[in-house]
C-alpha cells in the first residue's frame, strides 16, 4: 500500500525558511518584488492572483498588481512589461494566463527581460533550461514538482521516468529536469497509441494531461512514485489525473490532489522571486 506525500508540511516548512532568507536580504536593504499582471475575467485567475498575493505577504514578498480591463490591446500590456522590465525596484514579472483572447500571448510573453521572467515561460529561459545553464529561472510547476521529488529522497539515476502530457509549462521542463538528473526519461501525448505500454514500466510518473482519472492502477508499476499535476473540476470537486485510490494499491508515493503539486507551484514563484532579486543585486546593474 502506497502513501500520499505530506505536501501541504513541505510547503509550510519551505516557506518558513523562505520567509527567514527574505528577513535577512531586507537587512541588506534587497526587498524581492513582484509584479502581477492580469489581463482576463477569468474567474480562476483572478482567484490564483489573490492567492499569489497572500502567499507574497505571508513571507514578505512586495507584490504590485496591474488589472487590465477588456479594452487592453497587446501593445498596452507590452508597453507595460517594458516599464517594469526597466523599473529597478520590481525583481519578477508575472503575467497571469489565460489572457483576454485578443491578445497576442507570445508577443506578451517574449516581451519580459529574462532576468525578471520569474514563471520561466520565455523562449530565452526554457533555452537555457534545455541546455542545462544554472543562471536561469525554472518554471514554477515542474521546479515544485522536483522539489517534492527531492524531498522524499528520490533516486534518478538509471530510472525510467514517464512524462504523460508535453506542454510549455509543464511536460517539456520537468522533462529535462529528470533526464538532468540522470532518469531515462519518455514523453507520452495525446498521439501515442497506447500511453500504459509506457506508463506500466515508469519508475516514475508524472501525469501532465488535463484528463480526470486518466492513469488507473492497472497503468502503474508496483513500487512507483506518482506525481498528480492535473487539475480537473468534476461534480464540482478537483480531481486529478490518476485514480488515486486505485493507484494507493500498487504506488510506493503519490502527491495527492488538491494539497499537491498546486502548493510547490506558488512556492517555486516565491523562490523565483527571490532568486532574481539575488540575481539582479549580486551583479548590480543587470537591467
Ligand atoms: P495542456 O493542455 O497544455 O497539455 C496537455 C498535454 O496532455 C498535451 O501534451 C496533450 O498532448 C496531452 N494529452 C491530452 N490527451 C491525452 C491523452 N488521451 N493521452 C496522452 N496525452 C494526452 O495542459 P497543461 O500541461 O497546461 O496542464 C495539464 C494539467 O495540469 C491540467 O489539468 C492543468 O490544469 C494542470 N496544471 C496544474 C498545475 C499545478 O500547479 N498543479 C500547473 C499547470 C497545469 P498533445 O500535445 O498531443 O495535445
């Protein structure tokens, strides 16, 4: 019989450390700053945006938030990262997703320096990612996912890792973060046949989909450990992408959902934080 991972003290724990890292940067006069940007009426976004903003204050980060209305074009919001992108006082830039649909996300996106892309979404930081720079920010998801895999003392080397879903944000990064690692890593998607052909010999999983219960028992090795990053509305509670009663039966460790991987995704952004404004006070003038 398999556990849940204790996430939820994870993030309590890390957070305490976190919020003693930035007490001491103050005293250095270094005040890590975000600046949040929310171009949508999405309601989910507007709930991630405040917890974002409790989480800031709850370790001392200074947030500032730009809401955007309807009428918004793509210039405005580039013109607008500009300005923080130059204003020394902001550390990390966060432009919460999804965007209203007339603006043009890729321009968006490209258009925050890579020494405040905080979320690690431009194509200059998933680069450096891919070939394996330490300088660079990792995205918010899969550097939550490896700090859970790294706290309950996970073994990579020689491992066979399977990733279900390739995504930007999600399935791509933590790709490469485990086959840095040294896993033999496979990246399963909507196109392959038959996903459990592979699921069935990981070592570790991630399910990356977006489908609830797609990863049943009968799909996981005995012995493995599962990492559950969907996040599907069902009957109107959160379910993940694995069956994780079923999975409980044959998993050695699985995250479970909610009070998973969403909790390390914040935390990662806070650390993010931190480490540009670290960044960009070690070497003085990198704006
Ligand atoms: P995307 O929709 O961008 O990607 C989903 C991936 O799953 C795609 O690569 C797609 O393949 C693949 N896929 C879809 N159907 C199947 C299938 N039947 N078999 C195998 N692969 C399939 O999603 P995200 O990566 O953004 O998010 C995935 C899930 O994780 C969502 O539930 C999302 O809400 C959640 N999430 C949770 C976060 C957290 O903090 N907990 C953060 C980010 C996301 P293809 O590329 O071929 O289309």
């Amino acid at each position: 019989m398999g556990e849940k991972i204790d996430v939820k003290s994870l993030v309590k724990k890390r957070k305490k450390e976190l919020k003693q890292q930035i007490d001491t940067l103050k005293i250095f006069g270094i005040k890590p700053k975000l600046a949040v940007i929310l171009a949508s009426d999405d309601e989910a976004s507007k709930v991630y945006v405040a917890n974002k903003r409790k989480m800031c204050e709850e370790v001392g980060i200074e947030q500032e938030e730009y809401i955007l209305d309807k009428n918004t074009t793509t210039e405005d919001v580039v013109k607008l990262v500009e300005k923080l992108n130059n204003d020394k006082t902001v550390n990390g830039i966060l432009v919460q997703l999804p965007l209203y649909k007339h603006l043009d996300m890729d321009e968006i996106l490209d258009s925050i320096s890579d020494k405040k892309d905080v979320d690690g979404f431009h194509p200059l930081t998933l680069g450096k990612l891919f070939i394996g720079e330490h300088e660079t920010f990792i995205s918010c998801t899969p550097k939550g996912i490896m700090t859970i895999l790294d706290s309950i003392g996970t073994d990579y080397v020689g491992k066979h890792a399977v990733i279900v879903g390739r995504s930007r944000i999600v399935g791509k990064p933590i790709s490469q973060l485990l086959l840095k690692r040294g896993a033999t890593v496979t990246i399963c998607h909507s196109k392959t046949p038959d996903i459990s052909v592979f699921t069935k010999t990981a070592d570790i999983l991630v399910a990356a989909v977006g489908k609830a219960h797609i990863i049943k028992k009968d799909m996981i090795k005995p012995g493995a450990i599962v990492v559950d990053v969907g996040i599907n509305r069902v009957d109107g509670k959160l379910q993940g992408d694995v069956d994780t009663e079923g999975a409980l039966e044959v998993c050695s460790k699985i995250t479970p959902v909610p009070g998973g991987v969403g909790l390390t995704t914040v935390l990662s952004l806070l650390e993010n934080v931190v480490q540009a404004a670290r960044m960009q006070s070690d070497t003085n003038k990198m704006i």
